[in-house]
C-alpha cells in the first residue's frame, strides 16, 4: 500500500513539474508520457468561455463547421505539415509547439496544405511582431483561423493583432507561465478587451488541463472552437506591428519589455503619429528588475501617454505558494 502510495505521489509531482513548466519535455521518454498525459486530460479539463465572440467570418465554410461539430478533424504537429495530405471530409488543425522553427515555411506549408487552423505557442506569436513575421500573419490569417495559448504577459502584443480565439492556462485567478515571471490577471485581460472593443473570444482551462504538446493543444483548440463556433461572425478593423514585441489596435498600444539594453524606442514616433493614446505594458521580470520598470513607465508618460502596467512578477509556482500562505494567513491572524 506503501509503494502504491508513493508511486502516485511521485505520479503527481512529477505531471505537476511538467505541467507547471519546471521540467522540461523535449527528451523523447519524457515527451512521449507528457504527450499521452496531455491527450488524456484535454478531454476532461473543463474549459469555459470568459469573452464572448464569434469566429472570424470567411475562414471556415458551412462543411466545416459540420466537421468540426461532428469531430471529424485531423490534428499535426508542425513537422508533419511537409508530408500532410488532406483527407475528405476532414477538418486540418495544426499545433505549433514550443520546438518549433522556420515560421515562414510553417505559413507557406498551411496555406499550400489548405491547413484552416493553427494553435501557436509563445515563439510564433512573437515572431509576428517582426518584418517578416508581420507580412507571415497576413497571409496566414488571409485563410486561417490562428489561436493563441495566451499564458502571460509576453503574449500581451497579440492583442493588437486580432487573434481568432485565445486559450488562457488559469492558475488560482491569473494567467501564468510555468517558469517566466510575467502572469496577468485574468480580470486584467478580460478588461483589456472590453474597453479596447476588441472582440476576440477566450476559452479559460485550468492550468493542469493544458500542456504544450501537439495532442493536447489540438484537442483544447477543438473544443474551444466548437464553444464559439455558433457566436456571431466577427468583421474587424486590423492592428498593426509598430516595433518588436510592440503593437497597436485603434487608439491603444500593447508592448512587451522582454529585456532594456539595447530597446530601440523608436516606435514612440509612430504611436504618436498614429494618435495612440493608452499603451498597456508587461515586463519580463525575471530580466527587469522593478526599478528598470518604473523607469520605463515614467518614459512613456513622459511622451504624453497613458500608460497602464498590465503584469506582475508571478509564475505558477509562485501563484500557489502566494496562495498558500494566504489561506495560512487566514487561519492564523497573527501571522
């Protein structure tokens, strides 16, 4: 009873790391038990709409939404997109995963393989702040549906691009990576939309029910679409790329601080030619330190903006730990 015990303890310590990102899971052993993990429970995770929204009008046909409510879809990874052949009748999902490389190729293979949705993790969604990564999102987007695993404030400049649909990790009220120090409340985004007008839908998940592997990004990405597939269809006005890590929608800019030392702030320029008005930012805190954000901060008001800091220095672990010790805290006044 002891060792079976035990085994499930280090069971669960062990899913608990890899999940929360403290582990990694690009060894092929580990990566084929996270991958089966991540299957399993993208089937039982409750997912739940927090932003209403429907899906963008034009990319998916009639037929499709009948495959994708019949589950007749086929999920791949990045690397399979070169070998992918459609199958009739199927719907195609790809999963770009935290491994992945060459963007521009991804692109041209989705647009060639007539792919019509595809999930990006942290790498891509940066990747179109760029020259080329910004020309890569128009033509992606010009026939597919890109759905973002939004997991802190890094993937805060997406905004401005009009993601289709975001799927938001939820650990204990906040929006967190499992090892970068960046986390945003979920209130904090959910306000964001609304007083930007922007009308992207998210899907929430627990944090557990969600791992970046292709099974289990594919299979979340279904289910969350199925959930806004039936909202009105979406007509929007485009954003724009004004600098790396830096974008704009309407009268706001969001921007991501992932390191100072050499930050070009040109951009400052463009936004207010533009007539940008509010900037929402979030830091890298594990390369910021506090007093370098609040330097920053008092530098764009300084340039006439209204600047609001959209993140905190948290990852989960983090999270669960400030938790903790508060509900200590309220059994023990004293502390």
């Amino acid at each position: 009873m002891r060792l079976v015990l035990l085994t499930i303890t280090a069971a669960a310590t062990f899913i608990a790391l890899v999940v929360n990102g403290l582990v990694s899971y690009r060894t092929p052993l580990v990566a084929a038990m996270v991958d089966g993990y991540g299957a399993a429970v993208a089937n039982l995770a409750p997912l739940e709409v927090i932003h209403p929204g429907g899906l963008r009008d034009g990319i998916l046909t009639a037929e499709h939404q009948k495959q994708l409510a019949e589950g007749k879809w086929t999920g791949l990874n990045w690397r399979e997109l070169p070998q992918h052949e459609q199958k009739p009748g199927t719907l195609a999902v790809l999963a770009v995963t935290p491994d992945a490389s060459d963007y521009a190729a991804i692109v041209s293979g989705c647009l060639e393989k007539r792919i019509k949705v595809v999930a990006e993790s942290s790498g891509m969604d940066a990747w179109h702040t760029t020259a080329q990564g910004w020309v890569g999102l128009q033509n992606l987007t010009s026939e597919v549906l890109r759905v973002v695993v939004f997991d802190g404030g890094h993937h805060l400049p997406t905004l401005g691009l009009q993601p289709d649909l975001l799927i938001v990790p939820v650990t204990m009220g906040y929006i967190a990576h499992g090892h970068t120090r960046d986390a945003m409340r979920v209130e904090e985004l959910l306000a964001i939309l609304e007083r930007e007008q922007i009308e992207c839908p998210v899907v929430a998940v627990p944090r557990w029910g969600l791992v970046k592997t292709t099974a289990s990004m594919n299979r979340i990405v279904i289910r969350a679409l199925a959930l806004v597939a039936t909202g009105d269809a979406r007509h929007f006005q485009e954003g724009e790329v004004l600098g790396s890590r830096c974008t704009r929608y309407r009268k706001a800019s969001f921007l991501y601080v992932n390191y100072l030392q050499g930050t070009d702030w040109g951009w400052l320029e463009s936004a207010n030619t533009d007539h940008v008005e509010r900037v929402y930012l979030a830091f890298n805190y594990d390369l910021v330190r506090r007093e370098q954000a609040e330097e920053v901060i008092k530098k764009l008001k300084g340039s006439g903006l209204q600047v609001e800091l959209a993140n905190e220095p948290l990852h989960v672990a983090g999270i669960i730990i400030r938790g903790g010790m508060r509900c200590i805290s309220a059994r023990m006044p004293w502390y």
